[in-house]
C-alpha cells in the first residue's frame, strides 16, 4: 500500500491533444499509457505530474492500427502493450525496441472492430481479444498466433476480462451485445461453461471482484450495474444509475465499492457502495466529456486514473471527491393515485454529515463504513395523510364507472340511474344532464311526434331477424343520432354511433351533454 | 386540396370518421356498425321513412345530403378492396353496387391502378386476406390502428416481422404518450413528406391532422402554421438532403430561444425521429412505387376506363415512358443472381491484406464515385398542393464528397458515435422507448434474411446486406472502419448502385424502368426487402447525425 504519504498526493490531470477511448497503467503503476483515434501516449507519474515520455504514434503511416478503442499493459512484461484498433486488427506494441516506431506485431484476425485486449495477470504470453464479431481470441504473443478462437455466435462481444489470477486461472468472462455474459474456461473453447442473461441490451463492460471470486460486476445500456452470485447465478446488488454505464471497476481492499463512468451525457465518475444503491458514495466531476476508462492504483483505495473524451487524463485522490450524499436533503413527498400522501423527513434535521466529513484523510477513511452507518441512523419519520376532498381524488370517476348502468332497461330507467349516481356523487350537473337525455328519450319517442317514430321503430325492428335488447337500443341510439342531425346538420360525435362505442365513452357523453346543456 | 370536383375532399371529423365505426375486432360490432352506414346513407339518401320525394335531398336541415354520401363514396371503395375483414369488404362492395343502381345523382367511383404498388403486379403482393396467419394478423392490426389499411403496410406484409416492429414504432410515434401534441406529429409528418414532394403521405397525414383536430389553417401552407413548427423547417430540409451540416448551433436556435415557441430536448427528439422516419418513409414510398390510396384523390376515378389513364393519373410519378436516361443502360451486363453469390464466396474465403491506404481510397472512392440515375433532367415538376408545404425545395441532396471543405465536415466514424452504444441511449433518455423500438427496428432490417437470393435457397447474404447498409452510410459521409469498401464495388453492380442512391437521395426521380431494371432474378419480396433496408440505413444515418448534434449541444 502506498498509504505511507498520502498527503502528498493530488488530483492532477494533463491534456494529451485528444479524445482518449482508453488508459492502461504499468505493472509499478509509475506510467500510464493512453490510447484513442488520434493519440498514443505513454506518460509517467512523478510528483504530482504527469510527464510524456513516449508517444506511440509515429511513423510515416498514420493507418488505423493506431486508432485505439482499447489497450492493456503486459503485467509480467513491462516493456508489452497491446491496443485494439477499430479496424479490426489487434497490435502489439514493445518498448524496448530500438527504433521510433514500436510496433512489434499486427494480428490481422477479426473481421470487425475489436472492442477489447486484456493481458492474462500472471502469463506474459496470453492476450485475449473481443470483437464486433462475435469472437474472441486467444493469442500467444510470443508464438505470434492464435491459440484459441471462441465463439458465441454472431452478437458482438463489448468486453473480455481475465478472472484473477489467484481466484481462476483459466477463467475469463465476456459481455455480449444481446445482454449475455459469459464465463468461459479457456481450455474448454467448444462450449460456454455458464452463460447468464444479466441485461436488457448490451452488456458494457463487466468486472471480476477481486477478492470474491463468485462476485461479478456487470453493467450495460440498461443503466444498471448488477453484481451477480456466479454460484447461485443471481444478483445479489443492483445500482441503477442515469446513464448507459461505460465501465465498472472494483475498488482495491473495498469490498462494497465500485466505481462507474457513463457512456454520454454523465460526466462524472462515481463510485458506489453497492448495499446503498440511491447515491453515489463519492463523485468525480473533474472531466468534461465523458470519461472513458478507470484504472486503479494496484491495491490502493485511495488513488485512481481515469481518460475521457475530452483528452484529459486524471490522477484523482479519493479525499477530493464530492459526496453527493452529504448536500441531499432527507425529506421527501409523494402521492398515490388514491390521493394519499406520503411525507418523509429527517427527525434531527441539520445532522446531514456535512459536519462530519471534516477531518483528516485518514480519519475520513475509518469513517467511511461509519457514514454509510450513518444515513440509517438517521431515523426518518413517515407521515401519510389520507385525502378525500373532491378536488384531488378521483373516486367519483371510480364509482360512476362501477355504478353507472348503460343498458338492461329501458333507456329512461338507465338515465334516472345514472342520474341518481351522479348526484350521491355530489355532480349535480352531470345529474342534470343525464336527466335532459332521459327527457330527450321521453319526449320524443312517447309525446312529440309519435306518428312519425312508431310506424319507423316497427319497420325498421322487423328488418332486424332477432328482436334484442341490444337491437332496441341500437335504435334508440339511431333515433337519437338523427335527432342530432337534425339540430345541429351532424352527427356530433362517433361517440353516439353506436352504444357499445358510447359505453367506452361515458365521460364523453356527460361532457358533451354537459356542453349541450350551456349551449340551451 | 380540391382539384378534383368530382371528389369532394372530406375536410371535417364527422365525416372522416364516419366509416371508423368498422373499424373493431369484434365481427358483431362491425355488423352493427354497418347497419349504422346503411340506415344513414339510406336517410340521407331517402328521406326518413317515406319514399323519396322528389326533392327529398334538401330536407335534413337544408343540408345537402347527395354531397353527404358522395364524400363517403371514395372510403366505401377504399373499404371494399383493402380491409382485411372479408365480411366489411363484401358489404362494401355490395353496398356501392347498389348506390350505383339508385342512381339519384351519385357518381359512384371505380379504383385506378391495380393492387398497393406500380411495380408489382397485385397478385405477386400479399392479398389483404392472405392465409399467412402472421401478416394476417398484423394487417388487423395496422387496420384497428390507422382505421385502414394502408398501401405500405400491405406491401411490407412481405415481411411480417419486420411489419410488426414498423408499425409498431410507427403507432408509438404517431398515437401513443409522447412529447408533442398530436396535430403537431402530423404536420412534421406532412412537412418531412413535402421535402420529396411525396404526395402519398401527404395526403395520409393530412386526413390525420383534421382527425386529430388539427387547425385547418395549417394546411394551407408553410406561412400559417405557428412559429414553432416554422423554425423546425430549416433542420427538416438539412436532415433530408445534407445531414452533416447539422451542427449544435441549429439545435441551440431551436431550445435557447425564449417564450412559448421554444421547442425542450424532449420535443425536438420526437419531431427528429418523426422528420428522419418519413424522410426515409418517402424513399420506400418512391422506391415500390406505392400506388395513391383508394380513396384519396388519384386513386379513384368516376370516368369510365380508358387505358390512357391508367398512369397518367398516378400523380406522384414520372410517367415512365419519358425515362430513357434512367439506370445506365448497361442493364444486360448486369451480373447474374450466381455471380454476386461467387462473388460472395470469395470474399469469404480470400481475406485479402490491404493496407490502411487502400482502404481509404476506396472509401472516398465508393464516396465520389456514386453514381445516379441521369434522369435525363427530367424531374417532376411538384404541384402547388404539395409546394405550400415546402421552402427551398431546389435544396437537394448533394455528394457528401462534394461537400466542399473537406476539413470543417470530418467523416463521420461509426466507431465513435454509433447507433447502439450513444444514439440508442440519448433517443431513450429524451423520449422514453423510442430508443429500444428504433433499435429493435435497425436491428430487424439489418438482420433480416431468408437465405435465399432469387431461386437459390441457402445463401448466406450477409456481405450482399451490408455491402447495402454501408453504401448508404457511406454517400451520407458515415465511415465505418471496420468495413473494406472494395466489398461494396464488389458485390453492387454499377445499376444497382444507381437505383440505391436515387432511392435514397432522390426518390421522387425513380420510374418503373429504373425499380425493373436492378436485381434482375430476385424476387419482388426480396427488392421490397432491400428497399426497407434502404428505409432504415437512411433514417439511422440522419438520426446519427441529428442525435450527435443534440448530444453535443446538451454537454
């Protein structure tokens, strides 16, 4: 642990010319290497600055093999990198070569975009690769061929991790663009030895605990992060975060602790106490853009690197990060649908742990499984207040649509139902206007013009084969729609066509009524 | 919109709705429904109860109840041959016989043109009561959804999974929860229409809008609609032609101004995905040769036939006969269904070694090389109708190579903002779902695939797919690096190249000599099929550029 001065560390960050896609950090930690479209570079650490001391992309032929999407460093070799270009090809890089150019090798073995390289931790020779392809390769770098080639059909393969070496030597997992993770062991490249589907769209970026070797991050374009039981195949913690999680990466000697960066729009680099999954533990907003990768100092909690789109390149020091919870209000409110609400507070208001947070760096740190302890010590009390006044609940239309009855009985009987509905309901007016359509029903067919509608109700029933219920109102609906016509020159509305038409439009029918109603 | 006196446009709800009454799954309620249609016309046509009197057709109000039925007529047609429910098409059909015998002064119309499109013979398409239980179904759907069955959707039936996304997608942007009003969606649809003078969707969405109680006003042209929807018209007529010149600045304009006629991230995300998605809608319009809908004006007629009418009527299009520039008429070279598929086999097996130069010569090779059909300058000169909706509609697409500055208008990498991994997320994050239909839609084209070419069964057509798919990045400036443009000068002869840029960039200049002289051995279901990969790779490639502008804004 290189615990022994901290205080000396700081946030530092340097500019590499160029949107960087991915960081790798040497086997010492003393240099980082940054890779993307447009820039190669190697810089070292030293006294809180960052120093170029090798830049990657030289030559006469700028071609897309120095176009990175990825990149590792041998952790047994020091002088092995290995970068995943866009193009397709995977290339080794070594240091120690005496020309300008370091590029040692070029495997031509994809056919699209490799997403990922990943040096095995403890075998200087094995390099695995994920492409848009659907493969992954296994190559033996020293023999400058592939060993093995899995495949997991035609959906792309986003990541590619080596299980640590200590927890599974011949393990490794890959994230696929269907939502699948797979575990595979390398000797076995004819068959998957256990695949789960973990996500809803692309798995990003997956993540082996480095302690726990059941443990599994996964995360994707679903916003989540999952950490899954690899013996039980279940998810033991979700994170769901407000954007498509670019990367995940375990923090060293934290056990609960994972840090994220989002894909686009979020910026800044969180990192998570899974077992309180509202609320980022800590927060990076250093970059500008997006960040694109997160490499920790080996076995250190407290340092950590990140590259972004914005070509900075980041050493950040976990006591100057923000702690989102700490400027949240504990209160909160909300509504049911039944009208009820819900108050939340905090009952010693102030306490929010702002005050706590001072101290030293060290201090802050034993503290850390405290200040989560914290937010439950909080007692926070519910309040729920039950609210029936008309004006917020919607009872009313819950009862009209269980009681109101649209047909069974003679239409006058159905409107004097229903108008007696309305008014228990206190809704005088659409009372009335249930009454005016009795009234327009009443009038018409047994008063005003009985010459004219007796002799049109029999023609018309008889042309009808079964003398129904539902025929009867269907006619009556009829009448009612030429009545319509006839005031007005149309129809007034499809509502009225047909009365199972009208059953779906109950309120339709006491607005319009309503309208009519004014209107007279 | 009327230029036909014959054929009273219907222009209020009422009577726009007056055959939705059809429009259930339920065959008892269709049956009531009908009964409804017949009294009514019966009414109107009669008198109430009596026998009609002479001059009965003034009672009811004053109104003039011939005209009332006469505006019925064309949606009867429309009924008795595209609706899926044989019961409906049946009384239609009968019910339109007998109007005919009554006489009484209505001018009962006949349908032009013959089955959903131009360039294929009606019975090579799915009929509208296939036995394919899977389009069936989907056709009642899309029947229950838009109150017809449409033209496009009937063609698509070819491919019912793909049909199932589409209209999926397409009734979630149209009718379901989102951002914008729902006359709003219809106008944006009418005006990204206009951009290709596709008088089809026009006259679609025109129905729609009045349905949806749009404002009448609107339609008379650009100059009466709100100001909102005035300022979209500038990045309507860029995302149609010229994508990449939209940069954050058009969207500041949009979301930065003040007052009630600024659009928020959330609209202006819909209105894109709605502007791309009938841009690239006109193109599959244009490319099958989608013939006017029955009862729209143009696709019925009340004279009696004559064989000259028979296209001279199909007012969207270049009447063939004029076309000889068309596709180079290199036609006979083109290679055989067995040669692109040797083609094919080679490329799988020699993977040849090309260096990065090469690679990007033929990239900017297949770039400026496009080749278009020469339509002998002939282009359809657009009527005043479909013009109220359109600004500058000299505003064409021009050759991405021929941008200009090379460096301010960088290639587009996929590799840096693709589809999945960034456009997916922001559409998802702005308008909730869009993201994961859209996805499930570019996925279904790009995938889709039966193995087969032509005759031949067992094919492997992934190379021919992508080929396409990256050609049409490729003239909108979208570089994919993992991609050997050699492939695409491989496996697309010269014509279909030419027929695949017309499309795409120029639809409304395609004739029925051009869609019959491509692909020559393959079926019409698998040109449809290309045609809707021609659909999706263009409305992805303006979504890539409209959405990375967005994003760039928003950061």
């Amino acid at each position: 642990m290189k615990t022994g001065q901290p205080d000396l560390l700081q946030t530092v960050s340097c500019h590499t010319e160029g949107a960087i896609n991915a960081l790798a950090l040497s086997k010492d930690g003393s240099h980082v290497v940054v890779a993307g479209r447009n820039v190669f570079k190697i810089y070292s650490i030293e006294d809180n600055q960052f120093y170029e001391r090798n830049n990657l992309r030289v030559g006469r032929h700028l071609n897309l093999n120095f176009s990175a999407s990825d990149v590792s460093w041998n952790q047994v070799e020091d002088h092995m990198l290995a970068s995943a270009a866009t193009n397709g090809a995977v290339v080794i890089w070594d240091l120690n070569r005496l020309s300008k150019s370091k590029q040692e090798h070029v495997f031509q073995e994809h056919r699209r975009t490799v997403n990922r390289v990943n040096f095995h931790e403890t075998e200087a020779n094995l390099l695995i690769s994920g492409s848009q392809d659907g493969s992954m390769k296994l190559f033996d770098v020293r023999r400058r061929a592939v060993s093995t080639t899995f495949s997991s059909g035609s959906t792309s393969i986003r990541d590619v991790q080596f299980c640590p070496a200590n927890l599974g030597y011949f393990n490794f997992g890959a994230a696929d663009e269907s939502g699948n993770v797979q575990l595979w062991d390398m000797r076995r490249p004819d068959k998957v030895e256990k695949q789960l589907t973990a996500h809803s769209g692309p798995v990003f970026t997956i993540d082996w605990h480095p302690d726990d070797k059941n443990w599994l991050g996964t995360a994707g374009r679903d916003k989540m992060i999952k950490v899954w039981d690899l013996q039980k195949e279940k998810v033991i913690h979700l994170v769901q975060t407000i954007a498509s999680v670019a990367q995940i990466r375990w923090r060293p000697s934290r056990r609960f602790h994972i840090a994220s960066c989002s894909l686009l729009v979020d910026f800044s680099i969180n990192v998570w106490d899974i077992r309180r999954p509202y609320i980022p533990f800590a927060a990076f907003e250093e970059h500008k853009d997006v960040a694109t990768g997160i490499v920790w100092k080996k076995d250190d909690p407290h340092v950590f690197f990140s590259s972004g789109k914005d070509g900075f390149l980041y050493q950040h020091i976990f006591h100057d990060a923000k702690r989102p919870a700490d400027h949240t209000i504990p209160a909160g409110i909300d509504m049911s649908i039944m009208g009820d609400i819900a108050f939340a507070y905090s009952d010693k208001p102030g306490i929010t742990g702002k005050s706590k947070s001072s101290g030293g760096r060290m201090s802050l740190f034993r503290k850390a499984p405290d200040r989560s302890m914290q937010f439950t010590q909080v007692n926070s009390l519910m309040h729920m207040f039950s609210q029936w006044d008309e004006s917020v609940s919607m009872e009313w239309f819950v009862t009209s649509a269980k009681e109101y009855l649209l047909k069974g009985r003679p239409v006058q009987e159905l409107c004097e139902h229903n108008a007696t509905v309305a008014e228990k309901l206190n809704r005088y007016q659409v009372a009335q206007s249930w009454r005016l359509l009795q009234n327009l029903f009443g009038t018409t067919v047994t008063s005003a013009h009985p010459p004219l509608h007796q002799p049109r109700t029999v023609s018309m029933v008889s042309t009808i084969s079964e003398r129904q219920e539902t025929e009867r109102e269907v006619e009556h609906m009829y009448i009612f729609t030429r009545n319509c016509i006839q005031v007005h020159g149309r129809v007034q509305d499809s509502a009225f066509q047909t009365p199972s038409l009208m059953a779906f439009n109950r309120r339709k029918v006491d607005e319009l009524f309503l309208v009519k109603q004014s209107a007279d | 919109m009327i230029t036909d006196d014959l054929s009273p446009k219907p222009t209020d709800v009422d009577s726009l709705r007056f055959v939705h009454c059809l429009t259930s799954r339920d065959p008892n309620i269709r049956n009531r429904g009908f009964e409804m249609i017949t009294r009514t016309i019966d009414t109107w046509l009669g008198g109430y109860g009596s026998p009609p009197g002479p001059r009965m057709e003034r009672v009811n109000g004053g109104l003039d109840c011939i005209a009332l039925v006469q505006e019925q007529l064309g949606d009867l047609l429309r009924l008795s041959v595209q609706c899926p429910f044989d019961d409906v098409r049946e009384k239609c059909i009968n019910l339109l016989e007998d109007l005919k015998e009554r006489g009484r002064g209505l001018k009962v119309p006949r349908r032009i043109g013959d089955g959903p499109c131009r360039f294929i013979p009606e019975n090579e398409v799915m009929p509208v009561n296939t036995t394919e239980d899977q389009t069936q179904m989907l056709y009642v759907d899309a029947f229950l959804q838009n109150n017809r069955l449409d033209h496009v959707t009937q063609l698509v039936g070819f491919h019912p999974s793909y049909l199932e996304c589409f209209l999926r997608t397409q009734q979630f942007l149209l009718r379901e929860d989102g951002p914008l009003p729902f006359d709003y969606r219809h106008f944006i649809a009418i005006m990204a229409a206009g951009r290709h003078q596709c008088s089809y969707l026009i006259n679609l969405h025109t129905q729609e809008f009045i349905l949806k109680g749009g404002d009448p006003a609107w339609l008379r042209g650009l100059n009466f609609i709100p100001k909102k929807l005035r300022d979209l018209y500038e990045i309507n007529k860029l995302l149609a032609h010229r994508p990449w010149l939209i940069t954050k600045s058009h969207i500041e304009k949009l979301t930065r101004g003040t007052g009630k006629d600024n659009w928020s991230l959330s609209e202006l995300m819909h209105a894109l995905i709605l502007l791309s998605h009938f841009h690239a809608l006109a193109s599959f319009v244009y490319g099958c040769g989608i013939h006017t809908e029955i009862d729209h004006t143009g696709g019925h007629s009340y004279r009696h036939h004559s064989t000259s009418e028979s296209n001279s009527n199909d007012t969207d299009y270049n009447s063939d006969g004029s076309s000889d520039g068309g596709i180079p008429t290199d036609s006979d070279s083109e290679v055989g269904i067995e040669i692109l598929m040797e083609r094919m086999r080679k490329l799988t097996e020699e993977e040849e070694e090309t260096t990065h130069e090469e690679r990007l010569k033929r990239f900017e090779k297949v770039e400026s090389q496009s080749v278009e059909l020469t339509t002998s300058s002939k282009q359809p000169s657009p009527k005043a109708d479909i013009l109220k909706f359109v600004d500058d509609s000299e505003y064409v697409y021009q050759d991405f190579a021929k941008r200009g500055s090379v460096s301010e208008i960088p290639t587009f990498r996929a590799q840096d903002y693709s589809w999945e991994d960034h456009g997916f997320s922001l559409a998802n994050r702005l308008y909730a779902e869009t993201g994961t239909l859209l996805d499930d839609k570019f996925r279904m084209a790009y995938n889709l695939t039966y193995y087969t070419m032509g005759e031949m069964v067992n094919v492997d057509t992934t190379a021919f797919r992508r080929a396409i798919w990256n050609y049409i990045h490729c003239m909108y400036g979208i570089r994919h690096d993992d991609y050997n443009y050699g492939e695409v000068n491989h496996l697309l002869e010269r014509s279909l190249k030419a027929y695949i840029k017309t499309v795409t960039c120029y639809p409304e200049r395609l004739t029925k000599k051009d869609y019959d002289n491509v692909m020559k051995g393959f079926k019409h279901s698998e040109k449809v099929h290309v045609n809707l990969m021609l659909l999706e790779a263009r409305m992805q490639a303006e979504l890539l550029y409209a959405l990375r502008a967005v994003m760039q804004y928003m950061t």
